[in-house]
C-alpha cells in the first residue's frame, strides 16, 4: 500500500531499506517468472513505485539495496562517473 485516505486526511508509506529489496526481490522473481534472461532496474522506478508522496529522501537507501543484491554476474549499465552511487539514474542489469 502506497498512501490511504482516513475521513480525508492522506496518509502515505515512507517506505524503508526492506521495502525497497523486497521489491528490486520481486521484480527480478517476477523477471525470472517469464523467462527472461536478466532484468534492468533504475533506481527512481523503484524508488517511483512507492509513490513520491511522501517527506524525506529515500534514494540512498534504494541504492545501497540495489547494490547489495548485486550478484557477481549482475552489472552496473550506468552510474555516473563521479563515483556517486546514490543518484536516480542508477541502472543495474540483475541476472535472473
């Protein structure tokens, strides 16, 4: 659930680092599912996925969740060259 409405007041999900594996998890079973060789995954869709209703800046912990879960198969396709790995345009090419 991303955000709900209680007699008018819009509540939304700050989502954490678990929700964030969880879903980059989901997103290469459901890959893997459809027999799909690999998946790419950007860092603002899933950060995107979660709604941008929400206060507080959650991309690091998108990131470093995308980077943990890298295999040693898997590969960076883009990241900028200034060595920052916490940028929205983080792309990682997951192999199912």
């Amino acid at each position: 659930m991303v955000a709900s409405s209680v007699k008018g007041i819009r509540m939304s999900f700050i989502p954490k680092a678990k929700d964030f594996s969880d879903e980059i998890k989901r997103r290469i079973f459901l890959a893997r599912q459809q027999g799909l060789e690999y998946i790419d995954i950007v860092a603002k869709e899933i950060q995107d996925s979660f709604g941008t209703d929400y206060k507080g800046h959650r991309l690091p912990n998108c990131c470093n969740q995308m980077r943990s879960l890298m295999k040693p198969s898997d590969q960076v396709l883009y990241r900028p060259d200034n060595d920052k790995w916490h940028v929205a345009t983080l792309t990682i090419r997951y192999f199912t």
